[in-house]
C-alpha cells in the first residue's frame, strides 16, 4: 500500500469518526523544493501533522497558520509560497491575500515556489430534535439530506412511524451528542414539554429553539426559573422556533426552522 493510499485511508476513518481535520495539498512548484505537487499532509486541530508531508520549515508555518484559520472558519485557502524577490514582483506582502491566495515568504536557501492548497474537513453539523410531533419527524427528514447528523429524542410509544434519523433515542437522555456544531429542537407539541426542554438546555448548542407559542413558552421559562434554572440559558432559547415565513403545515414549519439553523450556521461565512 502505498503512502498516499495509506493517508487517504486515514483521512476517511477521521471523517467517519467525526473529527476535524485538514488536508493539505501541493498543487505546484517551481524550481528546488523539499515536496513536490501531489503532496499531502493530515492536520489536527493543535497543529500536529500526523500523515504525509508537505516540506520543511519553509512552508510549514504559513501551512499551519492556514489550516487553523480554515477549521475555525471552513473555508479552503490557497497558500503561494515564494522568495520575497517573487512577492515583490507580484505586488504583494508577505501575509497578504490576493484574488484568493495567501502568500508567505520562503526563506530558506533554495528560494523555491509552493502553492498548497489547504481544505478542512469537518463533521457533519448535529441537529438534535426532541420529540416527536409531525414537526419534528418533518424537521428530520429535511435535515439528512442537507447533510446533517440527525438525533431525535422521543419516548418510542410516541412514534407512530419511523423517523429518518441516524440516532433514535428512546426518552429525552440525550447526553452530548456528537458533532461539530450543533443545533436543538424542542418539537414535543404537548408530549413532555418540560422534560424535553430540560434536556435541551443541558445540551451545549448554537441553537435552541421550541416549536410553541410564545405564551406557552413564556408558562414553561416561569416554572423552570422557579425550580433553579438559569433565566440566561431559558432567554438564548428562540420561540417559536424558525423563520417568520407564514409557515402552516408541519413540513413548512420543519423547512422554517432549516432555514434559520442555515442563518445561525453560516453567520459570519459570506463574503
């Protein structure tokens, strides 16, 4: 088997366990340099380089500098490597960004040129229902096809069908479910309100959300509040859940929840 086999191997059992990391690519070269195109590295998220190779010292800083900033924010980057001769040629600072590339100076004695390409690989977002209303088993066949882990929390003779979840979870023990970010639904409609929501607000999410009425949220915050629970977590809980889109039917109101879940998880990622 041979290395790069061996790495893409390894890249595919981190995907499957749902970890982060990158995978760095040398797409280029010009002159002497330590790695040649069609290198490849796996990243972690600390900075440790555990398979392959993309050169020495020379590239190594401005590679891992990129692989942090592409795992915090998931969006590929090119870095162009160059003696800062090139880079004056060019226009261009080391740091700087031009249509698209980062560029970094080689200061090594072989004054080659690399260009990397850095990709994250992330886990699927987790969206966590609680319930199992026709909202919820709506909000979960929506889900998987937009590629998210899906895990829906119901007492099993609360099901009348099977949902299209990948988790199935009988009662509202959730734990912590896995995933990179994540998102919670409280989409019991009158089946375990409270419980459920207890156990939403025990689970670390970017999202809560509760597919009710304000009023009867509001009932559920005062109750909760008056059995020790923090009114800071119960305020960053959004009621009623989704977009203000008219939504009537169960499956409008899943797509209306989808629809602020992408709103919350691609903040801060358009250009």
């Amino acid at each position: 088997m041979t290395a790069t086999v061996e790495l893409l191997d390894l890249a595919a059992q981190l995907k499957a366990a749902e970890e982060s990391f990158v995978l760095a690519t040398v797409v280029r070269t010009v002159s002497v340099t330590a790695a040649k195109a069609g290198a490849k590295a796996i990243i972690r998220p600390d900075g440790s380089i555990v398979a392959g190779w993309i050169g020495g010292g020379c590239a190594r800083g401005a590679v891992l500098k990129a692989a942090r900033e592409a795992l915090a924010d998931g969006i590929p980057r090119m870095v162009s490597v160059q003696p800062e001769n090139l880079l004056a040629e060019l226009g261009v600072k080391p740091g700087e960004t031009k249509e698209g590339v980062r560029f970094a100076a080689n200061m090594c004695p072989s004054k080659g040129t690399m260009d990397i390409f850095v990709e994250p690989v992330l886990p699927h977002p987790a969206l966590v229902i609680l319930g199992a209303s026709p909202v919820a088993v709506a909000l979960a066949a929506q889900a998987r096809p937009l590629g998210y882990h899906v895990t829906l929390a119901a007492p099993a003779s609360d099901l009348v069908t099977t949902p299209q979840a990948d988790v199935l979870i009988d009662g509202f023990a959730l734990g912590q479910p896995a995933g990179s970010s994540r998102f919670v639904v409280v989409s019991t409609q009158g089946k375990g309100d409270e419980a459920a929501l207890r156990a939403a607000l025990a689970c670390d999410a970017a999202y809560h959300a509760f597919v009710g009425s304000r009023r009867k949220m509001d009932s559920l915050r005062d109750k909760l509040i008056k059995d020790g629970i923090d009114a800071g977590l119960l305020d960053k809980v959004k009621a009623p859940a989704g977009l203000d889109l008219g939504a009537i039917t169960p499956e409008e109101i899943a797509m209306s929840i989808l629809a602020e879940i992408t709103q919350v998880r691609r903040r801060g990622q358009r250009g």
